[in-house]
C-alpha cells in the first residue's frame, strides 16, 4: 500500500512539518515521490517512521 505525507503522519502519530524537516534533513532513507512529485510512503517506510520517530518507543523513565 502507498501513503501519502499526511496518511504517514498519522500513521506515525507526528505532525506533517515534522515529517516533511526529517525527510529534508536526509533522516527518512530513500524518499519516494510520486509522479506529481510528492513524497510517498510504502509499508516499509510506515514501519521505519512508526519505530524510529514515534515517542512511544522511548523509555522516559
């Protein structure tokens, strides 16, 4: 399935400025884009936001 930058964000649960700095900062691997040329995200990307940026992943104890 392909998502779009705002499916992604929710999915991550971060907000679209958010996702669109990470991806301009080179922290999000091998962006795809559409032919319109505007990000999108496979399965594999969803997981890789999902478990890198989402907060809770971290311990904060």
């Amino acid at each position: 399935m392909i998502y779009t930058m705002m499916q992604a964000c929710k999915e991550a649960d971060m907000t679209y400025q958010a996702l669109k700095y990470y991806c301009n900062e080179g922290l999000v691997p091998n962006v795809k884009r559409d032919k319109n040329n505007r990000r999108i995200f496979d399965e594999k990307d969803k997981i890789y936001l999902f478990y890198i940026f989402s907060p809770l992943c971290y311990d904060t104890k």
